[in-house]
C-alpha cells in the first residue's frame, strides 16, 4: 500500500508539472479528460487507436498530398529549363541584332589568266611571294583597309596541284596597318572558329565553307578549291568600311601533298 500511494503521488507530481511548464499548449481533449485518464493511458491503447479507419483514411490523404507536392516538382523544374531556353534565345537575337546592323557586303570581281609562267617568274624574284602550303594547313593573309585606296586585289598561282582559296571581313576596327600572314593546321583554324558565337563548321572544301556567325565577321567568298594549277586566279573587292580582309589559303584536306603558292596582294585606288 505504501507503495502504490507512492507511485500515485509520484504520477500526480509529473501531472501538475507537465501542465505548468507547457502553459501554452492546451486543447478541448485535454481540458475535457480527467487526469486519471491520462495517467492510466498504456501503450496498447494508443497503438489501437492508430489503427482506427478513419485515421488511417485521414493518413492516406496526407501521403496523397505529399505525392502531389512532388508530381509539381518536375514542372518547376522544367519551367527552369525554359528559363535557361529564353536566355539562349535571347543571346542569338542579341547576336543577330548586331550582324544586322552591319552593311551588305557586295560580291567580289574575280577573273582568270593564262599568264601562268609569266607570273610565277615575276613572283620568284619578290620577297614572300612564293611560300609553301604544309599539308593540312591553313595560311591566312590579313590585309587592313587603308584611307590612300578604295579596294583590294589579289593574284594567286600554284604548282601542279589546286588549292583552296576564300575571303572574309572583319569589321572590328584597325589596330594596325602591316599586311600579315598566319600559318595554322587544320584543327589550329577550327578551334578559333569554335571560339565565335555560335557553332561553326569548315564543312568540306569543294563545296565551300559555311558562313561565320561572329558579329564582326562576314562572309565575301567562300572557301572552294580552285584550279590555280592550271591558270591565274585574280580579283579585287572594294572596301565596304574599316575592318581587316582575311584572304585564306586552305591546303586542309591535302594529307600528303605540300603546295607551292604564288601570291600577292595589293591596293588599288
């Protein structure tokens, strides 16, 4: 006896001590239900009242709502990936923008001559006119625009076997105003392409290369091989504003065979 009066002294202790250490959480349950009933409530009663019906119901609503709130996820993140869409297309508009702003530029007058031999005996005697294409390489002559003349000309001859031969234009202004040739293999030639906005590809040389999408350059003449073996090739564009000519000489799909190139590059008012 005197230790179950013990024990329910105890329990009405830890009652009272729950109450007023948690005064804020009340309810109609536990003002309704005697103390007695809360400290007679065993483990067995509360794992019965889990299993009532109408809580397990109540439990399958709420994991239907979780499942829910997880279908929405995938949609949010797909309204992100179109976020990151826009932003590309906003880019390439931007990009667009800027080439549009830049004035056509018209096609270039090109001709050819049998003077071969005469050519190429004038060429020998210059300085830098007569220069060897590697196989798989590309030599690319940079010619700045000048005030003194309105256009640019080029006379081109090789040895025993074609090359390729195009024209581009890059309008970014002119830094310097010395003609200047640079060598580069194949891959040397598409890794700065790769570095302008947008994918670029050289595509196959007999049938031309595809326009550049860089804002600052445009397209005169296309990259084609061209029978300078057989006759001159010439011609001459006239400067459509400030911006650097880049003539290019493509030996890139030649795998054993080295080219003797006569050139040169001139104005003309």
């Amino acid at each position: 006896m005197e230790t179950l009066e013990a024990t329910s002294e105890l329990q009405s202790r830890l009652s009272s001590l729950s109450f007023s250490s948690f005064p804020g959480i009340t309810s109609k349950q536990c003002d309704n239900t005697p103390p007695d009933r809360l400290q007679n409530t065993s483990l067995s009663e509360g794992f019965g009242q889990s299993t009532n019906p109408a809580d397990m119901d109540e439990t399958k609503e709420d994991s239907g709502q979780h499942s829910e709130g997880n279908e929405e996820a995938p949609a949010e993140l797909a309204l992100g990936e179109g976020g990151e869409e826009n932003n590309s297309a906003g880019s390439c508009q931007l990009s667009a923008e800027m080439k549009a702003q830049m004035p056509p530029l018209s096609p270039p007058a090109t001709w050819t001559s049998a003077a071969l031999k005469e050519l190429k005996a004038k060429l020998r005697t210059e300085k830098d006119s007569m220069v060897t294409v590697y196989r798989g390489d590309i030599m690319t002559v940079h010619v700045p625009t000048v005030p003194e003349a309105k256009k640019v000309c080029w006379e081109f001859a090789t040895d025993g076997y074609d090359i390729g031969f195009g024209i581009y234009f890059d309008w970014t202004p002119v830094t310097s105003r010395s003609i200047t040739v640079h060598i580069s293999e194949s891959s040397d030639d598409e890794d700065e392409e790769e570095e302008l906005e947008g994918p670029v590809s050289n595509g196959d040389v007999e049938k031309g290369s595809k326009s550049h999408t860089n804002s600052n350059l445009a397209e005169i003449l296309p990259v084609y091989r061209q029978d300078s073996h057989l006759s001159v090739h010439g011609g001459s564009h006239d400067f459509p504003g400030e911006g650097t000519y880049l003539l290019k000489f493509d030996n890139s799909y030649s795998l054993w065979r080295n080219k003797t190139l006569y050139y040169r590059v001139y104005y003309s008012a």
